[in-house]
C-alpha cells in the first residue's frame, strides 16, 4: 500500500472525527443539564434544579419543569461569558476547517496539485485543533467551576453536579484535537516536505569577480610573449649545447682514428 493511499485513507478517518466532534460541540448548546441538584422536601416531592449557559430550569417529581432565561448579559459572571465566547468560536472554527478539509482531500481532488492540497488540509487541521482546544478549555473552566463551589465548604449558595452537556463537550472536544492533530501532522510534513524539496538551496553571488580591463587584457599580452620568447631561448640553447656535443664527438673520433 502506497503512502498518498495511507494518508487518503487517514484524512477521511480524521475527517469523520471532526465533523463528530463539532456535532457533538453544537449539541451543548441547546442542551439544557449542564449542571443539575436534587433538593428532596418531603419522601414524595422532589424538586430538580439544571441550568446551562442561557437559562436557568426547575422541574419537580410530577413531571412540571419551568424554564427562565438569564434576564441580563451584564449581571452574568465574567467566567460564563468566557465560555460562552469560547465555544461559539471553537464552533466556527471548526466548520471552516472541516470545509477546507473537504476541499483540500486527496479523495475529492478539488484543491488542485499536492502540495496545494496539503497546505489546504494543514490549515483545516489547524483550525480543527485551535477550535478543539478553545472548547476544551471552556468545558473544563465550567466543570472546574462546579466543582469548586461543590467542595467548599463555606459556599452558602445551590450547590450543583456536573451535568451531561459538560461530558459531552468534553468529548466533542477530545475528538476535535485528536483529528485537528493528526491533520496537522500529516499534511504539514507533507507540505514542509514539498516546500523544501521544490525551494533550492540559496548561493552567494560571487562577489569578488575580476572584471578584465584593457591593463590586465595587455599585461597578459605580454606575459604571453615573454613566455614564448624565453620557450624560444631555451629551445635555441638546447639546441647549441646538441650541436656542440656533436662536434666534440666527431673530433674525438677523428683523433682516435688517426
């Protein structure tokens, strides 16, 4: 099995847990038990106290429940509009990149060439993963909140349990930075890769370049004629010391022979 076949096969997986975890992420919203308290009057009345980020619910054992929508966004605590900023952006977020995601697969082929498709899977993942740890970090500020007022003991206010809608988002979340993280992965190499393999390595111009004038074009001239002239000096040279030898010997044998 090739690799571009592996990492089609594990953008589609990644892809089916995004799309899981931003459903999972919007479906907090409207869910109404984000924290909840039994508070029991007599053995056959019980009252249950839910609230969630926009409203607050009661509801008692004969099925009744009454909900009221928190009147005044300035009266809120600072901590509650922190969540509420948080998740709507880990929301967006997380839709954008599960479009560019889309577009960017190797199996859909609509971003274009490889490395432009990788580029677009990186920022998909990127936005997945920012998205994934914005919600995480608002669910566990809120679920830490309940926890902290449950175990004090000189809270004097309703006490509350952590709810469903907090598990959930935990794990939307959860599955959000898990496949905005192999995204990541993946398809960064892949585009680091290509970027690195496609740019070459940068060469210094060469600066210290002898430009010939018309000095060193005569120097060089000169040099030349030197040079052959002493070549024809020396050749001369050889040539008498030759022609001498030659002579000397014929007249040594002239001598020996007389």
């Amino acid at each position: 099995m090739s690799y571009r076949t592996v990492a089609m096969y594990v953008e589609i997986g990644c892809f089916v847990l995004c799309v899981s975890g931003w459903t999972l992420v919007c479906s907090t919203l409207p869910t109404e038990i984000w924290t909840w308290s039994e508070v029991s009057t007599i053995v056959l009345t019980a009252s249950n106290y839910y609230s969630n980020l926009w409203k607050d619910c009661v509801s008692d054992s004969t099925g009744v429940s009454d909900c009221k929508i928190i009147p005044s966004m300035l009266a809120l605590n600072s901590g509650i509009h922190l969540c509420r900023a948080l998740i709507i952006t880990a929301i967006i977020l997380a839709f954008f990149g599960s479009i560019l995601v889309l577009v960017g697969m190797k199996c859909t082929k609509i971003g274009g060439s490889e490395i432009a498709n990788a580029r677009i899977t990186f920022a998909g993942g990127m936005n997945h993963l920012i998205g994934g740890m914005c919600s995480m970090i608002a669910f566990s500020y809120y679920g830490n909140k309940i926890v902290t007022e449950f175990q004090d003991p000189n809270y004097k206010g309703q006490k509350y349990e952590i709810g469903v809608g907090v598990f959930i988002g935990w794990g939307g979340s959860t599955l959000l930075v898990v496949g905005g993280l192999i995204y990541s992965i993946f398809a960064g190499r892949e585009a680091c890769y290509s970027k690195s393999k496609r740019s070459p390595a940068y060469q210094f111009p060469d600066t210290y370049t002898i430009v010939p004038t018309q000095k060193s074009i005569a120097t060089s001239v000169r040099t030349d004629i030197s040079g052959s002239r002493k070549w024809r000096t020396s050749s001369y040279s050889r040539a008498s010391s030759i022609s001498e030898i030659t002579s000397t010997t014929k007249t040594s044998a002239t001598n020996a022979y007389v």
